[in-house]
C-alpha cells in the first residue's frame, strides 16, 4: 500500500491537474466509482486505479475488467482527488480522441472558462442527445473539475475540440447556426422549428459572444424571454434551457 504523498507514481497523478501535462500525456484523472464504471462502459482505456483498502466495491470492478488496483492510505487518495471530499476510487483513463463534426443537434462553447459550466453543458448535452463542440479558447474538457461537473456525459456524447471554428465552419457541416444573445427580440421558436440540425452557440461568462459571431456571420441571434427583468442567465443554465426547447418536448 503506498503510504507517502512523495511518491513518484502519485506525484504523476497529481501533475495530471495541469493541462498541459494532460495533452502531453493524453491522460486525465476521473473519481468516484460512477465516472468509473462509465468510463469502463463506453471502452476507455484505464491505465491505474486507486483505492482504500476497504474499498470492496472497486476491488470488485477491477478484478472484473482484468486490472490491478493500487492501494493508497486514505491520506493519498484525498491528495489524489479535485474534490473537498472525495469518494474514491481515483483512476487514470486514456482521453479519447476529439470528434469530427457531424451533422446533428449541436451546442457549441464559445470561449467557456468555467469548469463548472462546461461540464453542467455537457451533462446535459448527453442529456438530450446533442454533440458538444469547443472552441480553443474554451476550458479543457478533460480537466478534472469538468469531468466530474459532467457527471459521466463525456463518455455519452461526442465531444468536438477544434481549433479553428466559426458559423460558416458549422454551416458547411450541415448546422444551421443560432446564437444565444442576450437582448435580442428574436425568440428561440425559429430554432425550434428549424428542420435539420442545428448549432446552438453560448458564450464566455462575461463576454458572451464574440460580436463578430454575433452579427453579419450569418449566425441567428436569439434570447430567452425573461419575464423577471432579469437581464441574462448563467450560461449552462441557458445552454441547458435551449437545448431542452429544442427537443420539443
């Protein structure tokens, strides 16, 4: 069992925080025996896991996928994990590769910073069946904190990382593109209504859209109503609101 926090192996997962480190290695770290077992249902790659010795549970899924887990003092695992109050297992998953654009129901995060957000998006867009697109100036998806803001939708959903995006890069793809826009009098119907897939973008927490997507891109800007007077929402809120109009239901 390994007792010390300056153990080589466990500095690794540590260092596995940084995004750079994460691109280099093409790994990231995922908690709980839920993101586990959804890591291990959609075909990842689990290279370590760690767990407390009284841990039955994930002695169990570890002898069932044919891997031998590490055991770590109560100590190390809490110094292991992102959370203030950690349930283990902590493992070490391979970060599939980025999605190509396809043509269905799209959200896409412009400029997310927000781990918190970014994962609650993509949460429900597995949620609701649609693709999550990122532009480069987005959060890492693969960071630890959005991973478990997701709730497993990184392993239920295709997850676009591009660099280069705009409208037309969308459009080309088959989406029509609309824009989340606070203020603007256009209502989300068109976009309800719109046969074929769609590209639904949001913006940075404070800075939205950039104005050129915004405007003469030929995205189509549209805003919630909000009958409170309150003049925008949190961005995975209303990401999650749009998506959900979307479906119709």
């Amino acid at each position: 069992m390994i007792t010390s926090l300056r153990n080589p192996r466990i500095a690794g997962v540590r260092r596995l925080r940084r995004t750079r480190e994460r691109k280099v290695k093409g790994r990231t770290p995922v908690e709980g025996p839920f993101l586990l077992e959804e890591a291990i249902r959609a075909g990842v790659i689990i290279h370590e896991v760690y767990a407390a010795p009284d841990d039955a549970t994930t002695a169990a899924t570890c002898e069932r996928i044919g891997i031998e887990q590490t055991l770590v003092s109560n100590e190390v695992l809490a110094s292991l994990a992102s959370s203030v109050s950690p349930r283990g297992p902590v493992a070490v998953v391979s970060v599939p590769a980025s999605a190509a654009i396809r043509p269905m129901d799209s959200i896409v995060m412009w400029d997310v910073s927000d781990p918190g957000n970014a994962g609650t998006i993509i949460r429900s867009a597995a949620a609701f069946g649609f693709q999550v697109i990122a532009t480069a100036g987005c959060v890492d998806l693969w960071s630890p904190k959005v991973v478990r803001a997701g709730v497993g939708g990184h392993f239920r959903t295709p997850l676009v990382d591009t660099t280069e995006l705009s409208p037309q890069v969308l459009m080309g793809a088959g989406l029509r593109a609309f824009v989340a826009a606070a203020g603007s009098s256009t209502s989300p119907t068109e976009m309800v209504e719109t046969v074929g897939p769609v590209a639904i973008i949001v913006g940075n927490e404070a800075h939205g859209v950039p104005e050129a997507v915004r405007e003469g891109s030929g995205a189509v800007p549209i805003s919630l109503t909000m009958p409170g007077g309150t003049e925008s929402l949190n961005v995975g809120v209303a990401a999650s609101i749009l998506m959900y109009l979307r479906t119709g239901e």
